[in-house]
C-alpha cells in the first residue's frame, strides 16, 4: 500500500497553489531575487521517517529560522544563566528589527527579534573564540541538526553585508549598554553569516524534529542540545516566534514555530514531528503567505495545535481485582498506557480508596508504555506507604518502565 500522506501533502500544497499574494523581501538584493513560485512542505517524525511534496529540495537561506537553534547553543555552550542575564524571554509584539531594548537593563526583549539573535550569537560558544571560529561552532550546530553539512550562501551574505544599516544600528546600541562587549561589525557579521546558511525544506524539517524530539537528531541520533534547553527553545519559539503575529499564531495554528524572511516556516510539535513549509512570499509581518495557509491547514486537519485537549485517555489502571484467596490472596492492579501525572494521581486514588486488605499486593505494569519521573516518584511512593502498612508489594515490569531499584 502506499502512504497517504505524501496524497495529503500534495493536496494540501495544491490548495494553496495559487495565492500569489504577498510580496519578496526586498531590504537584501539577493533576496528579492528568488523565484516566487517555489513552493514545498516536508514533515519529519521523530523516528527520522520524511514525507515531502513539491521544491522539497530547493535550497533557500535560513535567515530567521537560524534564531532558535543558535539559542539552543548558546544556552547548551554558555549555560542559562549567563544567556538570559543578556537576552529575555519576553514577547516583544514588535517587528523582528525593531530598535527597542528593555527599559531597565538595557536587555533585548527575546532570542527572536535581531537584537535578541545578534546578542545571542556572541554567546555560542565559549568566550575565548574567535570570530570566524564562533561562525564554525554555528555552523556545526546547525549541520547536526540538520543532520548533514550545512553551507553559507556568500552571495547572500555579501548583499545583506551591504545594507545591514539597521542591523549595525541594533549592534551598536547594544554596545553601548554593554550587552554586546565585542567590536559590532564583527558580531553582525557573525550574525549574517548565520542567516546565510543554504537549507532545503527537508534540511528544516529535520532541523524541527529534532527540536520535537527532546534534542536528539532522529537520523544520527546526535543529541545536539540537551532536553531542558530544547524545552526552553520550544517554548520561545510558542511566544515569540512569529514576529508581531506571535499572539495569531498561538490560538490559530498552536505550533511553537519560526519564520525566516527567504521563505520557510517551521513548526515543532513536541513529541509528535517537525513541519517545515517554503514558500518567498512574504506578508507584511515577514511571514510566508502561503506558509502561514498551509501550517493552518495541518494544525486544523491533523489537531496539532499543543493546547488541544487530548482525548481521554484510557484509564490506566485497567482492573483491580483480587487473585487467590484465603491467606495466598493477593489485590492486584493491573496498570496501562503512558503514565503522567494524571493517571498516577488515579492510581493513588483507587489504592488509597479501595484499601486493600490481602497482604500481597502487586501492581501489573505490563501493558504500561512510558511513565514519567512524576509519575514513577508518585507511583514508587505508593508502593513505600503500602510496605510502611504491612503489605508485600511486588511489581510485575517486564519492560522496566519502572527503573531498576523498585524490581528489586
Ligand atoms: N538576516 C535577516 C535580518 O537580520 C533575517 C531576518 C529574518 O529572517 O526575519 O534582517
């Protein structure tokens, strides 16, 4: 049989086909260059499995797109502390240029605005780097994301060199509060080069589903930045990746996403698959007109959106029934499915409100899939208070979900 979802992709792109609307980034030459009709969406899951209709190899410059992953490094080399004592976490509800820095501190609002990006920049990496050596460590991260070596577009980068007024203004500024403590035409040349970086939408894709994978490249299995950066990551790219239209975005399509002004748009679903979209035409937000059409059609079709309510689950303490009788007996709960906070609580609860009275009780994980620190604290706990009480807990786990002290 053939998959369905190469079909989807191509009606899906098919449906979008036709908007013209929209116009080329024009601030960089280069850029107002390209080929307007180009058009192509790829998913990745966390398995490593792509699925791609239309220019899916195309290859474009990363621009923006480039902002989240190079914080991902910077707060995987620097550490948390030292990034966000210079850039916040804040939505800004500004243009991605926007010459604007906090009142107080003098800090850039977020990682996603280019005063956020340029300051972040300088961070990747350790502090004793030189210029062109912190570019390679950028360029490095962004290849094992990508999962192949990525290049740098020295065309594009000459063209946005030549007219980076604005972007040298933010670098100045920030000079002058300290925030930027190197010369700032080297740290905006950096930048550049970063944004420069050739991609295809499958490159992209990828990219996100690492993010969507806890860090981990699902082809190579590199984990690239660790899992409480890429949460930090994820979560910015919810609030501010969008530009000024991060709010829309939210309650329209719930993807934590990033634009970039050459066209692509990428989504990471935690969990779930990296979505990346190519299409140069840009609303005047800098956003892809028909990117923005497609993420909505995915989110809607496919209930992607993060705040979407999962079904119920089942309930995942499947039975508690009693086995055996008379001084053999024993209470049995018979656990399933991944378990979360959530479904520990309702363990707890039908222990606690059942009260069993055998001596021996076991708890049956074989049909549990996953169950998360919380929940393995919770559960490890239940198991203690029971012993505590007199019982005789054995935990049948086949699988060791649990870890191997509670088997013990
Ligand atoms: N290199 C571009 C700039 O800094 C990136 C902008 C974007 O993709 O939004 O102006």
């Amino acid at each position: 049989m053939k998959s369905i979802i190469p079909d989807y992709l191509d009606e899906a792109l098919a449906r979008v086909a036709s908007d013209a609307s929209g116009q080329l980034a024009d601030y960089i030459p280069e850029l107002a260059a390209a080929d307007p009709t180009r058009l192509a969406a790829v998913f990745a899951t966390t398995d490593g499995r792509l699925y791609g209709a239309g220019d899916v190899d195309t290859e474009f410059t990363i621009q923006s797109i480039s902002k989240p992953f190079a914080y991902a490094m910077a707060l995987d080399d620097a550490g948390f502390e030292a990034v966000l004592a210079k850039v916040g976490v804040e939505p800004s509800g500004e243009a991605f240029n926007q010459i604007s820095l906090e009142r107080d501190t003098g800090r850039p609002l977020n990682p996603m605005i280019n005063a956020g990006a340029i300051t972040v920049h300088s961070l990747v990496g350790s502090m004793q780097l030189t210029a062109a050596d912190r570019v390679a460590r950028v360029i490095d991260g962004l290849s094992a994301f990508a999962g192949r070596p990525l290049g740098v577009d020295e065309a594009m980068c000459a063209s946005e060199m030549e007219n980076a007024h604005r972007n040298l203004a933010i670098a100045h500024m920030l000079r002058s509060h300290g925030v930027l403590t190197e010369d700032p035409t080297v740290v905006v040349d950096g930048y550049i080069r970063q944004c420069s970086v050739r991609v295809t939408t499958r490159d992209l894709a990828m990219m996100a589903a690492t993010l969507a994978n806890h860090g981990v490249n699902p082809v190579t299995g590199d984990q690239v930045v660790g899992e409480r950066v890429v949460r930090q990551v994820l979560s910015v790219m919810a609030t501010c990746g969008m530009y000024d239209t991060a709010g829309d975005w939210a309650t329209q399509v719930g993807i934590p996403a990033k634009s970039g002004v050459a066209g692509g748009l990428i989504g990471a679903l935690p969990g779930q698959v990296g979505i990346a979209t190519f299409s140069p035409r840009l609303d005047a937000h800098g956003n892809s007109v028909r990117g923005i059409s497609l993420f909505e059609q995915f989110s809607s079709d496919m209930g992607l959106h993060v705040m979407e309510v999962p079904a119920t689950t089942r309930t995942v303490v499947r039975a508690n029934r009693t086995r055996g009788s008379g001084a053999g007996a024993a209470r049995v709960f018979e656990l399933q499915g991944g378990i979360r906070f959530a479904g520990a609580e309702r363990i707890v609860r039908e222990v606690v409100d059942s009260a069993p009275s055998e001596t021996r009780v076991v708890f049956d994980l074989t049909l549990v899939s996953s169950i998360d620190d919380v929940a393995r604290r919770m559960l490890r706990e239940v198991v203690y208070r029971l012993r505590l009480d007199g019982h005789h807990v054995e935990i049948a786990d086949p699988d060791s979900v649990m870890g191997a002290r509670v088997r013990a």
